[in-house]
C-alpha cells in the first residue's frame, strides 16, 4: 500500500494573495495590522518607483516563528494566541494576510529582528506566471518559490532607531502606484485607525510617496464638532451615554441619554435587541461627530470634511474596510426625511465591535464588509434609532438657533443704537432704546416669515408638479362621469356600489385639484356644508382595501346629521391625513392576538365642531411630542414624506382651532383630539 496526501499548488498560494484581496490599497493595509499585531507603535509606508517598504517597530520575529508560523500557510497561531505579548486583541486570525505582499509584487525582503537576537533576513521571489502555467506542466511545485534565510548582525535599520522590528520590502512591483492608487491608500490609511480616538493613540501610522509625507489626519478644525454623540450599548440593548452641542446663547450643553434599544428586524417588526447568542449584533460603542454644513466656521473646511467624512465601523480597534463610504445608506435615509436627517458628508464617527463579543459580524472573503446577516441588519438599526436621539436635538437646537435665518438680516443691528444711547440724556437716551427694541422686534418678526416660507418652498414645488400631473390624469377619468351615470342601471348590482364609490371619490379629487391649483391660490375659498359623517363613509369606502390587508377594525361614533360649513378640500385632507397614519400604526402596536382598531368620533361642543381619532399603535414618545408635526419628521419605516401632520395643524390654525395630542391613549396609540371653532348650518 503507498500512501499519498494533499500537495499544495504553487497557483493556489498566489492566488490566495490575489483573489482574496480586492484591492490594492487593502493588501498595504492588511500587512500594516500585522505590524499591530506585533505591538508595534511606529509604522511607516513608503510608495517608492520601484518598490513598497512597510517597516514598524514591532516585537520581530525569531527563527522559530518564521519557520513554524510565519511561513505555514493558514497557521493557527493567532487564533491559538488572541492577545499580542502587550495585550492587543490580535487582528489577523486567518493566517493568510501576509499573502498580500504577492498581489503587490512578485518579489518580498523580510528583515525581522526580537529583542536580543540577531538580525534574520528572508527574500522570496515568485516565478514568472509564464513559467508556473505553462501548458505541459500539469502542476507546479512549492519549490519554484525562490527563497533564501540568511543571519546577519543586528543594525538599528527600523523606525526611531528602535533595535528590533519588522521591515517588508516589495519590489518587481505588479501594478503602477500613480496619484489616484496613492490617494485611495492615502483615504484607506486614515481611517485604519479612527483619527479622533485617543484610546489608540500608541500606534501611529505614516506614509510616504516618494519620499514626501502625506497628511493623514483631519485639521484640527474638525476637532470641534457642531454636535456629537458617544454612547455604549450592551449586549442586552441598553444603551447609555451622552449628547453634546450649544445652545441659542452658543453655551456648551451635555445631555444624558439612556434606555433600551427598540428597533426592527428584517421584516420590520418592532423587537428589542436579541443577545448575540441569539443572533444579535453584541455589545458595540458608537461616537458621532456632526457639523452643520451651513455654518460660517466651516467656511474654507467643507473639502477636508467631505474628505474624512463618514461612519467607519472599528473592530478590535482597526477599520472593517467597506466598499463604499455610505454603507450604512444615510443619504438614502436622509432623502426620505431631509428636515431631519443627517447626510454622509456632515459626519465623522465610528462604530466599535470586538471579535470576541460581536461573533455574528463576520468578514467576506475579500475583506471589504459584512456578511449580510440579521446581525449586520440589526447592528444598522441600532446606528439609526440612536443617529435619531441625536437629530431629535439637533433639530431643536438649530429651531433655537435659527440657523436658516438667512443673512441679509444680520446687517439689521441695532447694537450701535445701544452704544450711542449710553452718551446721550435720559430722555434721548429712552427714545433711541425703545426705537432699537421695535427694530430687534421687527427683525424678528421678519425672521419668523423668512423661516415659513423656506419650510413651505420645497413641497410647495413638489405640490405644484403633483397637481398640475394629476389633474390632466383625472380629465379622462372626470369626462366619463356623464356616460357612468346614464347607464348606472346596466350595471349589475354587485359592483354598482363600487362604481358610485369611484365616482364619488373622483369628483371630491377634482374639487380638491381646482382648490390646491397654484395658479389659483389667491382666489377666494369656496365654503360649504360640510357632513362630517358622510365625508368619513367616504373615506373608509376609499381605504377598505387597507383595512382588509390589515384586518383593521374601524369604530365610529359620529352624528349622521352633523353638519357645518368649511372648505371641503381642508376637511378632506385633514381627516385623509388622520386616516391614512392610523392604517398604518393601528396593527403595529403590542396587540396581545387582538384586532388592530381605529377609532373616530365626532360631535359639537360649545367650543365647535370636535373630531377624535386614536388607534392601537405603539403611540409617540413623550420626547418627540412637540416635533411631530413640523415638516418632515416622520417616524414610519421605511419614512414617509412628514408632510401629513405639519398640513393638518396649518388647515386646523387656519380656522382658529387647535390640535390636542395625547401620547399614548387608552387604546394604545396616539391619540388627536381636533377642536374646529366652525359656523354651523
């Protein structure tokens, strides 16, 4: 009997170094996390014409850890060893990253010295590809990989004069290293490490292109933050930390936030966080810094933003390299919600995991990502719920501050009329400063306007675009009336109702058209009887298709004969709003195996005209209460257009009336209390 075994193809080593490594830039940046591994603090790249030459002043290798570590492909030395000798969480457990020196180059010097030993040199040289798959050989040996092991005296060669380190040189390098490569590992290299955080401020990193040195971290003026956030969560899903930003008076403000993580998983039902035993993401820290881009002290610093900018994710202190800068999609996020949101590009900030705790947040092959799994999902739902504490306050503090103020205005100042009042008598002096106080008043009054019409610009056009479409759609719709209603009566009777149902619906849209057209705007508004139980039939005729899918119950309580007189399009759009969010929060409450229910009443009081509606949705925080109905805030997933709520108070205040919001109600949801001061029949 022979025995035989696995032989290992010279092919398959290459290409563990080639294929597994997608880039370039990446392969420089797996061997720079060996040099942390070897707890070096000093590690320096240097692009050469010729040649690339990583050198650290790391522990070294001995004899024994080159030839029984080193040079075995796949050892498991790391992950037999997890912490480096000064207690670093080792980063590469694979034992192939050092393969990444052959997709830069076919040739490789190792110069390695430990502490008190000699200095061991190592040159390896690959054969020409040529020669390893030529036709009539049908495999090539290990052994046409030219390496020699020499022992030479110890010299100081690594950075600062250290006596011991490690020094790769590549040469016959594959590829050409201009500008555009050097720019990539320039980006890459700057965010290994998260520039901001000094918990790793013993391990620094440069590079050299040509000899000249490239900036790697931002300027200090992205060290002052407009707002940011640092906050811990366990593996449980509390989260505890604190939010930092200034106040309308630019007076520094540190606000405590703590709770449990409520997100959604993948089907988007609301869940708490699962334990990484049971698939969560695990424990993780998350620190965000963010600038409001249209600020004055960003003037000049906007391209090192756009540079730096963006939420890397840190695992075991070193960057999980991502295909692309937005991989968590905020600009996505943001395009759903503007008002609110924050974008990629006003961002610095990082998300830290640990190999040991974070165990279902797993590498692709190529090193660039996450494996898509819940884990990776739920760890982006927690990045969302808490970016939303910190823009819940954001929004607040730039409300105060009245950052969209514009700055014609800030030339009206009546701080030189102050000045000149404390020279003048009493009596001219009370003249100029009541003169002043009506100027501050009327700046502020005119401020207040500048920020309505700002707000209302944007959807202003969107509605504009919406009604000048949608009213050429109904034409054909509305022109068929006639024909519909002189042969009603052919019709069978199972579906006759439908048929009225649409053109009921049909007619009430072309009303709604004539008076939301812009180029009518200014005309006088139509006013008349308006029956509130009809107009609610109306509209659970039009959505019963909804309440179907849903199997939502509708409750009402409202009075056939009541009447009063109002604009019917503000009627139909304010109880359409009402309708239209309670179909979709009603069946996402904690329903315990019951029917989601909505439920509405209406009635006439002293007051007015009072409409009630709440549901069995998961209600509002108390926090957000106030933010609800400005325009844009939406908290639907994914977000819907936030423009329902903001419309519903303008028509309701536009009446005189006002709008009572209750949290949580006794059926669960939030509930809207509508008081409407209207003129009766």
């Amino acid at each position: 009997m022979t025995k035989v075994n696995f032989r290992v193809d010279l092919n398959l080593l290459l290409e563990l170094g080639e294929e597994l490594i997608s880039k370039d830039e990446i392969a420089v940046s797996e061997l720079v996390k060996n040099s942390y591994d070897a707890d070096a603090t000093i590690v320096e790249v240097s692009i050469q014409n010729d040649s690339i030459i990583i050198a650290d002043n790391g522990n070294g290798m001995t004899i024994d850890i080159i030839q029984n570590s080193w040079l075995v492909i796949g050892t498991s030395f790391k992950r037999r060893n997890t912490k480096s000798p000064m207690g670093r969480r080792v980063l590469g457990e694979k034992g192939i990253g050092r393969l990444s020196a052959f997709r830069l180059g076919n040739s490789l010097t190792v110069k390695t010295r430990s502490e008190r030993s000699d200095l061991i040199e190592l040159t390896m040289s690959v054969p020409e590809r040529s020669s390893i798959n030529r036709p009539d050989s049908p495999s090539s040996s290990m052994d046409a990989f030219a390496s020699e092991l020499s022992i030479k005296p110890p010299e100081k060669i690594f950075p600062h004069n250290s006596s011991n380190g490690t020094i790769l040189i590549i040469s016959n390098l594959r590829g050409k290293w201009d500008e555009d490569k050097i720019t990539k590992l320039k980006n890459l290299l700057s965010r290994l490490i998260h520039p901001f955080d000094a918990s790793i401020s013993n391990f620094s990193i440069s590079l050299f292109a040509e000899g000249v040195q490239q900036p790697l971290e931002p300027p200090e003026q992205l060290r002052n933050p407009h707002y940011s956030i640092n906050v811990n969560v366990s593996n449980e899903g509390l989260y505890n930390g604190e939010v930092k930003y200034r106040d309308e008076r630019n007076e520094p403000v540190t606000s405590s936030i703590s709770g449990k993580v409520i997100i959604t998983d993948s089907k988007r039902k609301k869940i708490e966080l699962p334990s990484v035993s049971n698939g969560g993401p695990g424990p993780l820290k998350f620190k965000l810094n963010v600038w409001d881009r249209d600020s004055p002290d960003l003037r000049g610093w906007k391209s090192d933003l756009d540079y730096y900018s963006g939420i890397s994710l840190i695992r075991n202190n070193f960057l999980v390299v991502q295909p692309k800068t937005d991989w968590l999609e905020l600009n996505m996020r943001r395009v759903q919600n503007p008002t609110m949101r924050l974008s990629t590009n006003q961002i610095m900030g990082a998300i830290y995991i640990n190999s040991d705790f974070n165990k279902n947040l797993l590498d692709k092959t190529d090193r660039e990502g996450l494996i898509e799994n819940e884990a990776l999902h739920l760890l982006k739902q927690i990045i969302y719920f808490l970016m939303d504490k910190l823009e819940q306050i954001r929004y607040r503090a730039r409300q105060s501050r009245r950052l969209s103020k514009g700055t014609v205005l800030d030339l009206i100042d009546s701080k030189p009329l102050r000045d000149i009042s404390s020279k003048l008598p009493k009596e001219s002096k009370d003249l100029l400063l009541g003169f002043a106080d009506d100027l501050d008043r009327t700046k502020e009054e005119i401020e207040e306007l500048i920020l309505g019409r700002d707000r209302m610009a944007t959807i202003g056009l969107l509605a504009a675009e919406m009604i000048h479409s949608g009213r050429n759609a109904l034409v054909s719709i509305t022109d068929s009336y006639p024909y519909i209603e002189e042969h009603l009566s052919e019709v069978p009777e199972s579906i006759r109702e439908k048929i009225l149902n649409l053109v009921e619906s049909g007619k009430i849209l072309d009303t709604m058209f004539k008076d939301l057209n812009p180029y009518l705007r200014f005309r006088t508004r139509t006013e008349t009887n308006i029956n509130i139980s009809a107009m609610l039939n109306m509209l659970a005729r039009l959505y019963q298709a909804d309440f179907r899918k849903s199997n939502i119950e509708l409750q009402q309580d409202v009075d056939e004969n009541l009447s009063f007189v109002a604009n019917q399009t503000d009627i139909l759009i304010l109880l359409t709003n009402f309708f239209v969010n309670s179909i979709y929060w009603a069946p996402r409450g904690n329903l315990e195996n019951t029917r989601p229910k909505i439920k509405i009443t209406a009635r006439r009081e002293e007051a007015g005209v009072i409409i009630d509606i709440q549901d069995t949705g998961p209600g509002i925080p108390e926090e957000y209460k106030d933010l609800v109905f400005e325009l844009g805030v939406s908290y639907k997933v994914p977000p819907g257009t936030g423009i329902g709520l903001t419309m519903n108070r303008d028509i309701v205040n536009y009446y005189g009336g006002k709008i009572d919001l209750t949290c949580n109600s006794e059926m669960g949801g939030a509930r809207f209390k509508v008081i409407l001061p209207t003129k009766e029949v």
